[in-house]
C-alpha cells in the first residue's frame, strides 16, 4: 500500500549535512493556510483597489496634460503685425468672450464656465529657425563690441519678426473637465473664431440688420418711401464695393448670385417697384396726417439746402485746385534743327482732383433734384385733396410687399457675401493646422498611469503579502511538532547524562 504522505512536496531544510534534523514543508499545508487566508485576501485586494482608485483618480485631476492646437493667418499685412483692417494685430481677440459664449452656446454648456476656460487659455508664437539663427548670430555680434555692432543692432531691428503661426495652449488642470470636454470645448472656441474673423473683418451684418430693423409702418407713406429708398441706396453701395473687388466675378452656390446681379436686382426694385408706389402717392395724395407730412417736408428740404451749400463750396475749392494746379513738364530734344518740344506729365494727384469735381458735380446735382422733388410735394399737398381709404388700402399692401422683396434680397446678400468672405477672400485668412486631440494611444497611456497602474501595484502588494502569509504560516505549522520533540529530546538526553554523572561521583 502506497504511504500517503507521498503524494506531497516536501521541503527539508538542514543545518549541514551531518545534521539528520532539518525543516519541512508540504505543498498541501501551504494550500490549506492559502485557503485559510482567502477571505482576507479578498477583502484587502477590494479595500486596496478603492484606495489606488481614489489616489489615481486625485492625482489624475492635479496632473492634466494641457491641451495644444495650432493655428496660422494668412492676409496682407499680417506679416507686419497688423489686423486685416490694418490695425495692430492681437491673437488674444481668439479667446475673446464673445467667441468662448458663441463656443458655450454651440455645445450647450454653462456660460459660467466662460471666464475659467478665458483664463486658461494661452498663446506662443512660432518663430522660424532661420529668424531666430539670424537674430542669434545679429545679437552676437553686438555683444561682442566689436565694429560691426552698430550693423548688427540695426539688423536685429530690421530683422523683427511677426508670428503668422501660434501654439494653443488650454490648460484645464484647474477645472473640472475631463479630456474629451476640454478638446472639445478649444476645438469649437477655435472654429467659432472663424465666423467671429470674418464677421469682424468681412461683411458686416449690421448693414442688413439695420435695414429689416425698420418698422415702416410707423411712418407717414412719403417717408416710409424715403427711408426705403436710403435702405437701397446703402445696399447697392455695399454691392457695387463687393463688385468691384471681386476680380473673379463670384457666383454663390447657395443663392446663384453674383454681386453683380445682386446690384442690378437692387436697382430694379429702387426704379421700377419704390418709384411706382412713390408715384401713386404723390398722384393720389395719400397720406396719414396732411399737416405732418408737411412739416417733414420742410424739415427734409432744409437739410439738403445745408448739403447743397457743402457741396457747393467743396466744388468752388476742387475748381480752384484744377486751375492752378500746374502739371509737371517734360522737355523733349527733338534733335538737328535746335527746337525742343515739350509735353505735359501723366499727374495722379492732377487726375484725383478731376475724378473728385465730377463727384462732387453729381451729388450736388442729385441734391438740388431732391430739393426741387420735396418743393413740389409740399405745394400738392396743400392743393390736392386727402385719399380714399380704398387708396391707403393699396399702398400698404405694396409697402408690404416691397419690404419683404427687400429682406430676401437683404438675406441673400449676407448668403453671398459671407460665402465670398469664407470661400474666396479669406478662404486662408485663419486655418486651423492642428486641432487639439486627445488620441487614443494618449487615452490609452493616461489610464495606465493613472489608473491601472497604481491598481496593479497596490494588488500585487496585497498578493505578495497573501502568498508570504501562507508560506509562513505553513512553514511554522508543519515544524511546530519536529521543533518541540526535538527540544523533549535534547532535555532528556540532558537529564540522562546528569543523572548518570551523579551517579559516577556517588560511587566514587
């Protein structure tokens, strides 16, 4: 029959080799005191796991990596630091507070949050190495005091350089977003920016805005027409510039237009639809209040007469100018005979003064037509009878439909213009090069860091100490036997070798 301790690993351990007594251990005493401490195990590998949780999860929050973007401008004068309206250029106007709300509002999130994201926020320009070699060798030189300084340090004002490239930096370690919150949060203030540049920079809205702002009806029908009429004098003006700068004759994808078509549009609604409801009224006499309408009559005639004489006095000067302006001469050699002929010189200022009278010329003419035009409106009206209510009838509903004929065309000029602004004009005016990300090897990384990581040391600590217990435990309970019978032993060989040396000396 087989012995059935032979089914265990046993472990001696010996003092030397002589020594028959020794230390064993079995596998299956270790296995028993393993289970004996399992439920403990298990208890501290939880506890320990919440406290490695809570400890990565406060250093996670007081370690956030900042986030980084990359942005870059594009436009003439940028290059001299200056803005495209040709002031000085500041790139803090990206974190703006109406670009972080305009950010907040696009995501849903709260506007409070505004001022800790503003704060957080910083910029660095990117110089060119070569720039920074040059400046480096230039600051050399002068420090050396040697006899080129005075070259260098005035090669180093000459060589000042204006950053077009800037590192975003958002560094959120003091707020309470997370990585993904924080990307998206820099990523969206950055594209708000964009409308933001082009709204500042590009079409201005207000143009449009303070047209469909006017409530006509609270005008006399006389001057409900006038200020229509000022409304498309003022867009077709805004037009016409659009026009002329643009030198590829845009056509918008969205309306179909080009500026062109939007000015030709406006002058068909100021000469055809204004000018005929303009005409019933002054036939028909249509108005709220004759003695109102008078008044704004005088009121309006007055006024031109003080732009006609500002005119009038700015011709007198023009003209003046042009008379004794004397254009620049230039002498000929004609060649044998001795006679040189001369001929005048191509004057730009000469050519500006001229192209200024003939302006100047059609305002005063437009100006003194409006006078004439008001004059004989306020005689009508003390002459010809009020209109029917039938006639009154008539021109509020064609008010009504030229004022919504002209917010769609209002609308479909700020379509235009601000897909002219985007597409071509400031199509790399501000381009985004890197937006911030958070990818996933950085996700990745930042967990084992910070989470993993410490989890794993704090079990493997607990582990250690679980299979140390046991190994101990086993290692005491297995010789706690073989150590007392082996001291039993050694106390009675000792009584033994007493007893028989008393007796050796009682005999003696």
């Amino acid at each position: 029959m087989e012995n059935k301790d032979e089914r265990y690993l046993n472990i001696t351990l010996k003092n030397d080799e002589d020594d028959k007594s020794g230390l064993s251990l079995s596998f299956a005493s270790i296995i028993r005191n393993l289970k004996r401490f399992f439920v403990i195990w298990v208890v501290a590998a939880i506890v320990s796991g919440l406290i490695s949780f809570i400890y990565s999860t406060i250093s996670y929050n007081t370690n956030k990596e900042p986030l980084t973007a990359l942005i870059s401008f594009t436009y003439p004068g940028v290059e001299k630091g200056h803005d495209p309206a040709g002031n000085t250029f500041d790139v803090n106007s990206v974190k703006s507070p109406v670009v972080i709300e305009a950010a907040l509002s696009k995501l849903g999130r709260p506007l409070g949050e505004l001022e800790s994201i503003r704060q957080n926020i910083t910029f660095e320009g990117i110089i060119p190495s070569d720039v920074i070699d040059r400046m480096s060798a230039y600051k050399s030189i002068y420090e050396s005091g040697s006899g080129s300084a005075l070259s260098a340090a005035e090669s180093m004002l000459e060589t000042s350089y204006y950053p077009t490239q800037y590192k975003v930096i958002f560094d959120y370690s003091s707020t309470n977003f997370d990585s993904s919150e924080a990307v998206q949060i820099l990523n969206t203030t950055l594209e708000c920016y964009r409308y933001n540049f082009i709204e500042k920079y590009g079409y201005n809205k207000a143009l449009g805005n303070a047209a469909t702002a006017i409530d006509y009806k609270e005008y006399d029908y006389a001057e409900a027409v006038d200020v229509f009429s000022s409304t498309l004098d003022t867009l077709k003006t805004y037009v016409n510039q659009m026009a002329k700068d643009d030198s590829i004759r845009f056509r918008s994808n969205t309306t179909g237009y080009t500026f062109t078509d939007l000015s030709e549009a406006l002058e068909t609604i100021q000469s055809i639809n204004l000018d005929v409801i303009s005409s019933y009224i002054n036939v028909n006499n249509v108005t709220k209040d004759k003695e109102a309408l008078s008044t704004y009559y005088k009121y309006r005639i007055n006024a031109l007469q003080r732009t006609k004489n500002v005119y009038e006095e700015q011709l007198s000067v023009i003209s003046d100018s042009i008379d004794n302006y004397q254009k620049d001469t230039v002498v000929m050699m004609t060649g044998t005979d001795g006679n040189n002929a001369t001929m005048t010189q191509s004057s730009q200022e000469y050519d500006n003064l001229i192209n200024k009278r003939i302006d100047t010329q059609t305002a005063l003419s437009s100006t003194k037509q409006k006078i004439k035009y008001y004059q004989d409106r306020t005689d009508a009206i003390k002459d010809k009878p009020a209109a029917t209510s039938a006639q009154m009838e008539k021109v509020d509903e064609d008010l009504a439909a030229l004022n919504e004929k002209i917010n769609k065309i209002i609308d479909d000029i700020n379509v235009t213009a601000n897909e002219y602004y985007e597409s071509v004009a400031f199509k790399n005016a501000y381009n985004i090069l890197v937006p911030a990300s958070s990818s996933v090897t950085g996700a990745i990384s930042d967990v084992l860091k910070h989470t993993i990581l410490p989890f794993a040391i704090f079990e493997a600590i607990v582990f250690v100490i679980y299979i140390s217990a046991a190994f101990i435990r086993a290692l005491i309970t297995e010789n706690r036997s073989h150590f007392n019978g082996t001291e039993v032993k050694k106390i009675k060989s000792n009584e033994v070798s007493d007893k028989n040396s008393n007796n050796k000396e009682s005999k003696k």
